[in-house]
C-alpha cells in the first residue's frame, strides 16, 4: 500500500512539473524574439530546476514531458498540423533541457549541498552560477543545433538563437529558482521569512521589466510599422501610376480611329509601334473592328487580298486551337495588331467568342470608357500565362455617344492593349530595394480575389514571422474598371535591418539586474538569518548562564522596573519569577531607593550593602553594578553576592586579632621582660648551659612577637577606611636612617650594608609615610641580608626619573626559585621547608610591602637569577609633582 502511494505521489509531482513547465513555457513566448522560437527569460527552465533539486532525480521525466508538449504547441498551431516530422524536434529540445537540469542538480548537489538554507554567500553563488550560465550552455546548445538540422532556423539566425537561448534560460533559473524555494524548500522557517524580503521584491521587479518591455516594444513596433506604411504608400502610388499610365498611354490610338476611317495597316503599325517598345507592360495593341454577319465573306476575302492568305474570323475551342468563327450576328476579329510578327496567329480571332473578353467588350461600349477583361490565357502563348485585355471602345463619331443606345448602334470597333500586369509592376518595383518587401498584387473585381502578382515567385500568399503583421499594408485601386488589391509585406531581411532588438536589450537588461537583485536579497536574507541564528544560540547561552548562575543577577531599567531576575535570585530573596517583575529594584536593595543617584555612584566597583527578603529578612550583600545602552533605554545588571558567611568570618577574625592583641601580647611582652632580666643575671650568675637556653627562649619570642605584630599590620591594612596620611620626606635622610637602623641586624650576619645615592640630585623628596617607608625599608634590607652569604654584601641604591623615585636593595644570594615568583608577594608566601626554617621569618612581610606601597601610591617589584642574586625595588611619587 506504501508503494502505490509513494508511487502515486510521484507521478502526481511528474504530471504537475509537466504542467507548470507547459504554463510557464507559454507566458514565456508571449516574450519570445523574432524568429519566435526562445525568449529572453524562460522561466521554465529555474521551474525545473528547483523541482528536481527539491524532490528527486523522478522528476526529470516531468521536465521531458513538458517541454516536449511546449515544443509541440510552439511548432504547430493545432492538432491537425500535428505530424511525425515534429516529434524529433520537440524530443531533441527536451532531451537538452532535461540534460541541463541532470547536470545542473548533479554539480549542486556535489558542490554546494542540497537541501540548503542559501545564508552563506559562497553557497548562493554556486548554485546560481552552476545553474544558470554554466549548464545553460548545455540545454542553448542542443536546442540550437536541433533547430539548425531540421532547417528551422538558417546558419545565419544560429549565432543569436544561441545567444538569446542561453541568455533566456539562464535569466530563467537565476529568476524562477529563488521563487521556487521560497515557496517550497525546506526549512520553511528560514524560506518564509524570505517571501516578502526576496520573493515580493523580485516578483515586482520582473514585472516592471516586464510592463517595461511592452511598452518598449510597443513604440518600436509603432516607429517601425509608421516606417514600413510610409514606404508601402509609395510603393503602393508608384504601381497604381504605373498601371494608369499603361492604360491611359494608348488611350490616343483611339483618337486615330475616331477620326479617320481609312486608317491602314501601315499607318497603324507607325502609331503604336513606338508605344509597344518604350512600355514593356504592352504586349501588344490591335484594332479589332465590328463585322456583321452579312459582312464576314466580304471583310474575309478584302483581308486575304491584303496579303494574309488564309485569313478567317476565328474562335478558340477547349483545346486551345483556333477553328472558323461559328455563325452569329456579329464579330470582332483582330484586323491589325503590333508586333506583327509575334502576334500574327492572332489575326482573325473573334474577341466577342470568349465570355471574359465580350463582357468586358460590352462594358467599355456601353460605358463609353476603356475597360480591363478579368485575367486571361492570351491566344499567342501556349504556356498558361495570364494577362489582361484593355478595351477601348470606338464609334462612328468624333465624340462618345451620348446615350447607350446610340453607343451601341455607333460601336465601330475598338482598340485593345494587351498588358503583362506582372511586367508593368515589376516595372514599377525598379526604384525600391527587391529584398525590402513581399508584395502580392489580386484582382478583387470578382469574388474570389485572383491573384496576379507576387514577388514570392508564385501566386500564393507570402508567409511573414507573425510579430510582423502589424506592420502589413493593404491598398485598393480602380484601373480600368477593374478593382485591384494591393498587399505590402515587410520582408525578413527588411525586418532584420530595422530590428534594433532595443526592446530585448531592455527586457534582458532589466531581467539580469532583477536576478541580480535576487541573489543579493538572498544573500542579505542569509546573513540576516546567520545573524538571527546567532542572536538565537547566543541568547540561549545567556539565559543558560543567567539561570544555572550561582551567583544571584538581577536586570533593571533606569526606572527601577526589574525585568529578569534568575533562579539564584528568586532562591536568594525568596520571590517567584512572576514577583519579581512587578518590584521595584528598591524594594529590595533599600540602597537603591532613590536610584538615580545610586545607579551613577554603584557602578564601577563593587558595594556593600544590606536587602531585604520576601520575608522581609535582612540580607549582606555584595553587589556590582554595570550597565548596557540600547537604542531605546538603558538596562542595568545587579551580580549579587551573599556575603553573610564572609561577614561573620570577618567578626571571627576581628575577635581573634583582639584575643591576639590583648591576651596574646600582654603575656608575651612579660615573658620577653623576665627572660631578658634573667639574662642579665639580675636573679644571679646564670650558668653557661642555661644561658644558651635562655637565649634561644628569647629569640623564639621576639620572633613570636614579630608574628603578632605583622598579623595585626595585615588586619589594619585590610581595613578598608585606613587611609595613611602622606608627607614630603627627605629621601637622603630615609635612606641613611635605613641603613643605621639595619646596620645591626647585617652585622649579626656578617654582611656588609652600602649606600649609593650618588644618583639622588641633592634635594629630592618623596611623598610618603615615614613610618612605614622605614618598615619597607626594613623589611627588604632584613630579607636581603637574611639570604646573603657571611662576607657578602647589601647595597642601597636610589635615582630618579618619570617623577619618581626608583629605590633599590641588592643582595648576592641564592636568587628566588622561578615556580615561587608568581606568589612571593602572597600571605604567608615563603621558600621550601628546609630554606625556612634555616633563615626564619612569618612569611607576611613582602605581602605588607606591597599593600604599604599601594597606600603609598608607589609600586614593588623584584628581578633575580638564581645562583647570582636578587633586587628588590620599590617606587615613589616625588614631593610636589
């Protein structure tokens, strides 16, 4: 059941790409260029296209079917045109479109993937380019060669039909593809949004291109059929002046009858003769004068007397030869006529024996004009010839009768041209370009129209490109009494000289920047949805991170209005996400109550402040404030820290530094007191061994005592309100006071402490504290001489520059370790195990340097090689600067 479904299913898409290949094919020829076989946008081709890259390799046979059906419609206007001799054609262009939609989806699919949203410009291009120029080439060409072999188009139109194939169906894919998409790829999220960025603006553009163009080729069609009329007027009054003049010219040949009644043979043969040389539309021109029944032996035998022997009235049976006139009342036979010698079978013959020539004979006597006979076979050519007969009618008198009896009773004979109606046209054509026009020349006086002339070489109607109808030019005139249809046919070559394909250079123009513009409009719809996918995963993050924060965040506007607050907030201050949008930021945080001053003065460190709980519980809080502008307002991020526990680790140890303080010290200052009077032996001589012992208690306790005194240093600095108070202090006289006071110490070490301040203009001052100047001081001297070798030494050196002074105390020991650089300045920092227990100290002492100097507004530093020595340094701001 599966498989007659899915079966089903894919000869429904079949029959329906058929068919809109079909429709589409034919809004496109109403575009097509003269010949009429390609047009300057096939959109069918971008149908076929997409459909195959949407559904599958199946529906190729859809692509065949229908441009098979086009083809066929395009070649025969009806079914009962329909031949065998059709179908290669119609199956050759198909075979081409359907190879160029098999290559096209191949290269896709191999080179830019597919199904593919298109938001990546290289992916746009590809397809566009792979679709529509390059594999166009494939369907223009076969399509072209299979036009050229079957002899519908000539070698000379084979070049632009290329061209205009391959420019329509390219223009065709670049067009109807992205349309295609829009409406049918997947993913239908990314496509829909497209229909009135891509989709609406194409459309409209095509179909201003397209108005464009109809209006264009509207006033070409307009210039050029104005053009074309013009010529076919003047073509049209130079065959009419010519016929006129033909049947006016011999109009004096019957003046000579007219007034004379002993005209002889001669006498005519000197009048017309010149007549018939200088007009070649003048075959010949013979008298044919009225004989009575009664007078036919006389007027026989007089003639054959003249010399024609064997002269007789004649008539002309079915197969074409001449016999003697039957009896009848009376005739009119050919009594003279010139050329003689090309017309002498003619002599004799009854004109009145045939219908044609007696009616027009009875017109011309009874409207007492010349009068043209229908066309005719003349009696002189054997060869099926058509001519016509120009009767000019003569009477007994000077003047035409008055009445029609009196022209019928006075009827003498008449004069009668013989005219080549196709010679006197084609005399008249000499003036203009033969390869202008396809002329065709009827005699309309009788219904059917007869033709007489056409310069298609036969009597058949010329056949000219449809798009040139329009430009056809019809004329009637009156000759002779006769009515004569004039049909003027631009010709192909006329139609290619006047073709500035100015209304197709405009439509493809127009048609490549729309697909142009196409590709652009996805292009920027591409990386709008790059960016909109990024703005998507990006938020995601965000609100990832906002929601699995530890840390408590809530976000503000300038107005207070809490718009996002996290899981850890709502933890944090007992509130539910739907609570929190309806708070005020002051609701909670008591310190932003007025918070437009607090906003300003929160922002760029962090502050210490109390909240307040949905139980109304207070909270210790840390927070820090930043902010972020939009376009639209100003949004605030509140990182919120629980600082509870730290507070009352900060009370625990501010009740540890006072036990310290006043339960620690008190003690240890007495313990130090009575050692140092037993040590002096203010109790009694103190023996050798108990000395020692007594001298390593006191060490122990000054050294207990230096750890108590730096522990409370470090609890001062911390303090963040403890400011030093500063003050211009000698630099010379710190620096001499440095070394007297750590001269001891060095000594105890055998290291010898120097002073360089060679470098020191003589009055400098720095801006410092002189207390704890000298602590720093102290500090780095003891450290230096705690690491140097017994016999080493310790310099102090100073100089200025950049408005400080630079300090620094070198030593000659082991250098620091490089893994123990990066936490020297740390609490409690000291060397291995071993090294410090051999040289002593708590491990505070560079960590209060480097607060002391911050204080100071002065920085520490150090640089060493191990094996070689150490410098520590220190800088301070000069006095006054």
């Amino acid at each position: 059941m599966n498989s007659i479904r899915s079966f089903s299913g894919a000869a429904g898409k079949i029959l329906l790409l058929a068919l809109a290949y079909f429709v589409t094919g034919q809004l496109a020829m109403l575009l097509a260029i003269p010949p009429g076989f390609v047009s300057a946008i096939f959109p069918p081709v971008g149908v076929a296209l997409a459909a195959v890259l949407l559904w599958g390799y199946p529906l190729l046979l859809g692509v065949f079917l229908g441009s098979m059906l086009l083809n066929l419609t395009i070649a025969v206007p009806g079914l009962a045109q329909l031949s065998w001799q059709h179908l290669p054609v119609a199956a050759g262009i198909a075979l081409g479109t359907s190879l160029q939609c098999l290559c096209a989806c191949v290269l896709i699919r191999r080179l830019v993937g597919f199904p593919n949203p298109l938001t990546e410009d290289r992916s746009i291009m590809r397809l566009l380019l792979i679709g529509g120029p390059l594999t166009c080439l494939l369907s223009a060409s076969v399509g072209t060669a299979v036009l050229l072999a079957h002899h519908i188009i000539t070698p000379g139109q084979a070049l632009f039909s290329w061209w205009s194939w391959w420019i329509g169906d390219s223009i065709g894919v670049l067009i109807a593809a992205p349309l295609m998409f829009i409406a049918f790829a997947t993913p239908r999220e990314i496509w829909r949004h497209r229909v009135g960025t891509v989709g609406l603006p194409l459309v409209l553009s095509c179909v201003v291109m397209v108005v464009v163009f109809f209006r264009t080729s509207d006033d070409e069609q307009s210039r050029l059929q104005q053009r074309f009329h013009e010529e076919a007027k003047l073509l049209v009054q130079s065959i009419k002046a010519a016929m006129t003049l033909h049947t006016t010219v011999v109009g004096p040949t019957e003046r000579l009858f007219a007034t004379s009644e002993a005209v002889g043979a001669e006498d005519f043969a000197v009048f017309v003769g010149p007549l018939v040389r200088e007009y070649p539309g003048i075959r010949a021109i013979s008298w044919n004068v009225r004989i009575s029944a009664a007078e036919r032996p006389q007027f026989e035998a007089t003639m054959q007397a003249s010399g024609l022997t064997g002269f007789l009235i004649s008539e002309r049976q079915a197969n074409q030869q001449l016999i003697p006139a039957a009896p009848r009342p009376e005739y009119y036979p050919v009594m003279f006529i010139e050329p003689m010698a090309e017309n002498r079978r003619v002599l004799g013959f009854d004109a009145g024996s045939e219908s044609s020539r007696q009616a027009a004979m009875q017109r011309a006597r009874d409207q007492g004009a010349a009068t043209l006979t229908a066309p005719l076979q003349l009696i002189q050519d054997d060869a099926q010839k058509t001519a016509m007969l120009l009767f000019y009618p003569v009477y007994s008198t000077k003047q035409p009768p008055v009445t029609l009896d009196t022209r019928r009773q006075l009827l003498r004979g008449y004069v009668v041209a013989v005219l080549q109606i196709a010679d006197v046209i084609k005399a008249a054509l000499n003036a203009y370009p033969p390869d202008s026009f396809q002329l065709q020349v009827l005699d309309i006086s009788t219904a059917p129209g007869q033709p007489l002339f056409s310069t298609a070489g036969s009597m058949k109607a010329a056949v000219i490109p449809a798009s040139a109808l329009s430009l056809a030019w019809q004329d009637d005139i009156d000759v002779g009494g006769r009515q004569f249809r004039i049909e003027v046919q631009p010709s192909e070559q006329f139609l290619r000289r006047q073709n500035t394909l100015q209304p197709w250079a405009i439509l493809a123009g127009g048609l490549v920047l729309c697909s142009l513009l196409g590709g652009f409009l996805l292009s920027v719809t591409g990386r709008a949805e790059q960016v909109r996918q990024q703005v998507r995963q990006r938020t995601l993050e965000l609100s990832g991170i906002l929601d699995n924060a530890a840390e408590a965040i809530l976000i503000f506007d300038s107005s207070g209005t809490i718009d996002r607050a996290n899981a850890a907030a709502q933890q944090l201050f007992g509130y539910s996400a739907g609570q929190f949008s309806a708070l005020q930021v002051g609701a909670i945080l008591p310190g932003l109550q007025h918070h437009h001053s607090a906003l300003q003065a929160w922002q760029g460190r962090p502050q210490e402040t109390t909240g307040l709980s949905a139980t109304q519980s207070p909270l210790e809080l840390e927070v820090s404030l930043s902010n972020y502008v939009l376009p639209d307002r100003t949004w605030y991020i509140c990182l919120l820290h629980d600082i509870s526990e730290r507070k009352k680790v900060e009370r625990l140890k501010q009740e540890f530094v006072a036990t310290v303080s006043h339960e620690l010290r008190t003690p240890l200052t007495s313990i130090k007191g009575a050692l140092q009077l037993l040590s002096a032996g203010v109790l009694g001589p103190v023996p050798t061994a108990a000395a020692e012992m007594l001298d390593l208690a006191r060490q122990n306790a000054d050294r207990l005592a230096a750890l108590v005194n730096d522990i409370l240093d470090i609890e001062k600095l911390a303090l963040a309100g403890t400011i030093l108070p500063l003050q211009a202090l000698d630099l010379h006289q710190q620096l001499t006071l440095a070394l007297q006071q750590n001269q001891g110490y060095a000594d105890n070490f055998s290291v010898h402490l120097t002073l360089d301040d060679s470098q020191l203009p003589e009055s400098v001052a720095v801006l410092a504290h002189q207390q704890r100047l000298q602590q720093v001081l102290s500090n780095l001297i003891s450290n230096a001489v705690k690491f140097s070798a017994a016999g080493s030494m310790v310099q102090i050196s100073a100089q200025c520059g950049n408005q400080q002074a630079l300090i620094k105390v070198s030593d000659q020991g082991p250098g620091i370790a490089e893994d123990f650089r990066p936490r020297i300045f740390e609490k409690f920092a000291q060397a291995d195990g071993s090294d410090s227990r051999q040289r002593g100290g708590t491990g505070l002492g560079l960590s209060i340097c480097k607060e002391l100097m911050s204080r100071m507004h002065g920085t520490i530093g150090f640089d060493s090689v191990e094996g070689k020595g150490s410098t520590f340094y220190i800088t301070l701001p000069l006095a006054g600067v």
